[in-house]
C-alpha cells in the first residue's frame, strides 16, 4: 500500500464572526490549501466534508458538503460528508487516508467547517451540545457523571456555576473530580494547563484568543463547573481547514520538500469498562492503536496537540499518550515540560481552550499545527528538530468516555 502525504493545508481564523457562512469560510480554506499544494481543483480526485451545526441550526443537512465545495469550485467528483462529533474532521482525514491507500484515487482534499456562533439563538446554541450523548439517557448520564465527581471540591462553588454553557463541561468537570481524588490532581494545575495555552495562543495569529493569561487570572476567571473556569473550557467557535493528500505515485506533482507523511491514524469507540479503569479508556486504545500503527512509542513524539476542550483534558490525555505515568499528568503540567521550550511541547497552537473550538473542523486544525510544525514554519511557536508529531482528536460522549477518539502519527517529509 502507498504511503499517504499531506502536500497542502489551509485554514481561517478562528472566533466568533456572525456575518460568515459555512461556504465563505469553506472557499478560504480550500483556496489557501490547493495555493498551498501549487494545484488547482483539477488535481483533486476526491473530496470529504466534515461538519456538525449547519443542519442543527441552519437546516442544511444530507449534502452539506456538495453545496458548500460547489461554492468553491470542487463539483463533479465523489464527495463524502463524515459526521463524528468533535472527531469529524479527523475521521473524514483517515477515511481519505485509506481511499487513497485502497488505490481508488491519487489525491483527495480534505474539509472541516464550523459555524457555531449564533447570538439571536443562544439557547439552540448550547442545546446543540446534547446531541453529542445519548438524548434518551440523559438524566441517567447526568446522574452517573455526578456519582463520578462525588466526594471533592467545595458544593457550594459548584452551585455557582454559569446558565449557560456546554453539557460537556458537566462531565469534563466530574472526571477532573474524580483524577483528583484518585491522584492528588489539583485545580492550579489545570489553571497551569490553561496559562500556558493563552501564552502559546499570542503566538498564534489564527487564534480565536491571543491574550496572554497568568495562572492565577485563569484561576480568578468565572466559574463554570468546579473546578473549571472560563479560561480553563474551549469557546464557541466558528472556522474551517482543510489539507490536500496524495499518494506516492502523484507526489512529484507537488514539492516534496514541504510535504508530510502520515504515518497512523487511528479511530476507536468507546466501550463498557468503569470509570477509573484508565487502560480501557478510549484515548489510551486510540493511542496505542496508532503507535503500533506506526511503528513507534511515545519517546519519539516530539510535540503533541491534544483535544483540550477543558484543561483537564490535557492533563488525562497526555496520560493517555504515554508522555508521563497514569496520574502524573498534573506534574507533567507543573514542571513545564509541555510549554513551549520544555522537553515536549503540547499545544503549542494555543490548543482549544485559547486557539479555538469549531467542532466539526478541529481535528483538521490540529493537522494544520503539526504539518505547520513539521514544515519548521510555525514562526515565534516553533518547536526545534521536531520530526515525529501527534494529534489526539475526541468526541462525544458514551458512557463514561469520549465516544470517538483518533490519534494521528506524522512525519516530517
């Protein structure tokens, strides 16, 4: 089977822009990518469309994708449209992988798109959020989540919580709960997780925030769901991305020099298993999936954007990841071992909490960071000799984990 290579990428800037359209965002991301890639339309074999809000709050559903890249110029070949959650534009990117390892094309495009942001409707806003659970279960999630977080922080800063906000900070909230139970996990080192992806994110021009925050700011900041605050959980976010991919036999097309191989992408699921058993957890199979993939192990990762819609989901995930022992994800954190110049930079985008959230585009913005990276044109943020990078891209939630979750393994060209 061919060897898959990302040869262009594009991507907009991330924040809350009312007066743009899922077609507008789509045909500035394309358009950058295939300018990226030094092609045109003509060379794309295939294409696949990652998003998750027009159909819930614009009522554009079923072919989402062959109406905004008709906007774009990209008609007449096969279109896939992939719905997974926040995972949607990483599956969509590893179901391009394994068409164009399958031999059915030569080089496929890749799009995610999110339009999240609408003020008239806040309340449909956050209800959007529900869909990713299960909708006839959701007073038993509720409560199983809280069972989960029982027994630590102060009740009473609980109930102080902001109205309005995502039902995943609930759960985010009661599993950071429960890691600080169990391993001693303490609310600063989360706000250290948060400071140093606000401080990355002034970095980052694409960022939806690019104000640098000290931990005790984050700290001080609203309180959502303790022990989250507002700095600490991803925005509402509209943006897009997208990358061109090609195999083997059609890379002298492009410049070799700028290109990416993919080495592993995985996809898992979650799956019955308590909820301290952190070796069944699913970003942990996810990870172990595409190392084994790739034929590699955590210590020749050197950077890693991890799916911190919450700041505590980059404690857990690193964990996951192999990067420290289980429960020494805070540690990792304190040390600054994951800032920018530490011995494994994670997030150096800014990550979601600061770098921005549009759901059905996320994973391919992780994507646009490591090739960014990869590439050594990442600016003020580049992390030196990095050869190998890592993307962990969740979404959803099921029982007690993210229902779907890849890890994607790439190296520089």
């Amino acid at each position: 089977m061919s060897s898959i290579h990302i040869v262009g990428i594009g991507m907009t800037r991330l924040g809350k822009f009312p007066e743009r359209s899922v077609k507008d965002m789509t045909r500035e991301c394309v358009s950058q990518a295939l300018a990226d890639a030094g092609c045109d339309v003509a060379a794309i074999d295939a294409a696949w469309f990652s998003n998750t809000r027009q159909p819930l709050m614009e009522g554009q559903n079923v072919v989402r994708g062959q109406i905004a890249l008709a906007d774009a110029g990209v008609t007449g070949i096969p279109i896939v449209n992939v719905e997974n959650a926040c995972a949607s534009a990483s599956t969509a990117l590893r179901e391009a992988y394994a068409h164009l390892r399958a031999g059915m094309a030569r080089v496929a495009l890749v799009v995610g798109v999110d339009k999240m942001f609408f003020p008239d409707n806040p309340d449909a806003m956050f209800r959007c959020f529900l869909g990713g659970t299960d909708i006839h279960a959701l007073e038993d999630t509720r409560a199983r989540i809280a069972e989960v977080g029982r027994g630590i922080g102060p009740q009473s800063e609980q109930a102080e919580a902001i109205g309005l906000r995502s039902f995943f900070m609930d759960i985010y909230a009661a599993f950071a709960r429960q890691h600080m139970r169990l391993f001693g996990t303490t609310q600063r080192q989360l706000a250290i997780a948060a400071a140093k992806n606000h401080h990355h994110s002034t970095m980052n021009p694409l960022s939806q925030f690019q104000k640098d925050m000290t931990t005790d700011e984050v700290l001080r900041d609203k309180p959502v769901q303790w022990p989250l605050t507002r700095s600490m959980c991803a925005p509402i976010s509209d943006g897009a991305a997208a990358v061109v991919l090609c195999t083997d036999s059609a890379l002298s097309r492009f410049d070799r020099r700028r290109s990416v191989e993919i080495l592993a992408i995985s996809l898992v699921s979650a799956l019955p298993h308590a909820p301290d058993d952190y070796e069944q957890h699913v970003g942990r199979r996810a990870a172990l999936a595409a190392y084994h993939e790739a034929g590699i192990g955590p210590d020749d990762v050197g950077l890693a954007e991890v799916h911190d819609a919450c700041s505590f989901a980059e404690i857990l995930q690193i964990e996951n990841l192999g990067f420290c022992a289980r429960g020494h994800g805070g540690e990792m954190t304190e040390s600054g071992a994951t800032r920018l110049g530490g011995s494994l930079p994670v997030n150096p985008s800014g990550g979601l909490v600061s770098k921005g959230h549009p759901v059905g585009a996320t994973g391919l913005i992780q994507i646009h960071e490591l090739v960014t990276q990869l590439r050594g044109e990442a600016g003020r943020r580049q992390v030196e000799n990095v050869r190998i990078a890592v993307a962990e891209n969740g979404g959803g939630f099921l029982g007690v984990e993210e229902a779907a979750t890849t890890v994607s393994v790439l190296r520089r060209g």
